[in-house]
C-alpha cells in the first residue's frame, strides 16, 4: 500500500523513509501503514488556519491518506471558561444552517486549492487504504439541521458523509455529556434522524452523546456506528461532572456496545486525561483495543481543538506506529487501528444508502 504523497510531500513533512510492503512493521519503516484520523480541525479563525496548517502537507507529516474534517455546527455559540467549553448563545431560526453553509464552502474552497479529494463513495475510501489522500467531510453536532427536514440531504448533497449527533449546545436531538440531562438520552427527532443518516448513506458519530442517547441510537441504527474522539474509563458512571474531561470519558460498557454492534470507538489526545507524550498515547490506545478488541479502535485526535495535546501533530501519530512496532506489535493489529477500523465502518455506512 503505497502512500501516494510525492517525494517533496514526505521531505516538508520530515518522513522520507523508503516505503515497503506491508508484510510486517518494523521500527523505521512504518511509513508502510496509512492512517486515518476520525476527528480533525482546521479553523477560519484564530492560529490553527488553514492557512498556517495548509491540509495536503499537514496531512503528509505523517502518512494520513484519510482524515474527517469537522465543521463545529455550534461555533458560533459556545465559549471555552475554567470548566470547558459552554454555551453562551441560543442560535436564531436559520442561523446554525447559515453558518454551516457559509463554513462549508469555506471548507471546500481549500480542499480544492490543496487538491484533495472528498470521500462520497465507498471505492473513495478504499482509494485512501490503497494511499491515495482523501478528506471525509464531517459535522460535530447536528445543531445546523435547524429543524429542516431538508438539511441533512442538503449536506449530503455536498459531500457530507459523517455526522455527529450533539456537542455543546441544547438541541432537539437529545442530551450531550457536558449539558444538563433533559431528554433521557435521544429525543424523537434524534432517533429518526439516525434512521435517515442510515437511509441516506452517512456515518453516524457518538462523541458527547450521553450514555442513555448512545444506547437509544445502537437500537435505531442498522449499520455500525463510531464515537470518534474521547476516551474510554472503567470508572465513567456516564453523570456530569464538573471535571469537563471526566465528562467526556465514555463507560466502558457503552464503548463495549459500540463495539459489539461493530462500530469504533476515538483516542484524544487531552494530557490530563490519556498523559502528555506520545508513548502515554499509544498505550492507553492499546489499553483501549484490550478492552474493545482490536477491531473496534482507532484514532480520533481533535486536531487543533486541544490545547497542548499529546499528539501534536501527524507526525506524532506516524511515530505511535513506531513506538508499537518496536515492541512487536504484530503488523495486522496495527493496521487495524491505524485505519483499517475506521475504514471499514465508513464504508458499511456510505453502502446503507437506501436507492
């Protein structure tokens, strides 16, 4: 599986180690494995711009040939303050759908400056297995659906193929881990909207969800699904707590559910809940395949979104391979978390389209 970035590519990115076959990872030569990262970022605002982090070479640092970017729906409204990002504003009728628009042509405009192809098609991603870079168009938090109908075909329609239920803002959907419980999990409208994801052939994201909401949604959907980014703890009770990266740390039973409808479920890479170096990253991460199963991991680094995170940047993923390969990891497992997983649970999703 040759990595299709050119020669120039992998030199800006500090990577111009001779590619190999992947019959086995050795240390050094990991370059041989694509990646995959379920949850990224780029902003049109503040440092971590497309135009400081231009994509192709971000993505080459370290061999991602696929990676979803995600439009944060409720951006406009949130703030960060001492216990995490919060809402500071209710949106308006029309305005979170105005704002995903206009940030989705913003989005697209810099893919197509940086030449780099948008998964819409099962083949699309096994294009980006076999090296051949491509970008997943993703949503966190369905907040711009504004009640529309309409809007989810919208985005579909333009290329959006992963869509993540809630995050920082009340919504009609259902209950996020950081917010005060007021649904019991999904609402109506949430569990009819992971029907329609399923008819329409899009990736459903659990991240934030609470326990409730992520149990309500394994029962509607007919297709696995992912929680793209977070962690997974023994001793998450699935309550809020004040703590905001405790709330976000998802029961091991739920993460188990995930699993064993064969969904994936994201690693962050937050220092105080995963450790701050890269080395703390991979064995939590292995930790994490012991109590899912190697199948059901992967990477989900909330690129840009973390202050001071333990994965910096892809090169730090590229080197987590390394860091496994040296202690024998065998090559299959690797492989698996590295994108294998995330792969095939985007492609069973992009099948379900219903004709």
């Amino acid at each position: 599986m040759p990595i299709l970035f050119d020669r120039r590519e992998l030199l800006i990115g500090g990577f111009a180690a001779s590619l190999v076959s992947p019959r086995t990872v050795l240390a050094g030569d990991s370059m041989s494995v694509p990646i995959a990262d379920m949850h990224a970022h780029l902003f049109f605002f503040g440092s971590n711009t497309p135009a400081k982090w231009p994509l192709r070479k971000t993505m080459a640092r370290g061999g991602v040939t696929l990676a979803a970017w995600s439009i944060v729906g409720d951006v406009p409204w949130i703030r960060p303050t001492k216990s995490g990002l919060k809402q500071v504003a209710t949106p308006k009728a029309g305005e979170a759908s105005a704002w995903f628009r206009d940030e989705l042509k913003r989005v697209k405009r810099h893919l197509d400056e940086q030449e780099l192809k948008i998964v819409k098609e099962p083949q699309d991603v096994g294009r980006a297995q076999a090296g051949e870079p491509h970008v997943v168009l993703a949503v966190e938090g369905a907040s711009f659906l504004d009640d529309d109908p309409d809007m989810l075909t919208f985005a579909y329609d333009e290329g959006v193929r992963h869509v993540q239920l809630v995050h920082y803002i009340r919504n009609t959907l259902g209950d996020f881990q950081t917010g005060k419980v007021e649904n019991d999990g999904l609402t109506t409208r949430g569990t009819d909207i992971v029907s329609a994801c399923n008819r329409l052939g899009i990736l459903i994201d659990l991240a934030h969800c609470t326990p409730a909401a992520v149990t309500q949604a394994l029962a509607v959907s007919k297709v696995p699904m992912v929680w793209s980014h977070g962690s997974v703890s023994r001793d998450a009770n699935g309550q809020t707590s004040k703590v905001a990266w405790k709330a976000r740390q998802l029961p091991l039973p739920e993460a188990r559910a995930i699993a064993q409808k064969g969904g994936v479920v994201g690693l962050w890479p937050l220092r105080s809940d995963v450790g701050g170096s890269v080395a703390a990253y991979a064995d939590r991460l292995t930790q994490m395949a012991d109590w899912l199963g190697e199948d059901h991991v992967g990477f989900g680094t909330d690129m840009n979104a973390i202050s001071n995170p333990a994965i910096r940047h892809y090169g730090d993923l590229r080197s987590v391979l390394d860091y496994w390969a040296e202690r024998g990891v065998d090559a299959a497992r690797i492989r698996k978390i590295a994108i294998e997983n995330y792969a095939r649970v985007l492609k069973q999703a992009l099948g379900s389209r219903e004709s």
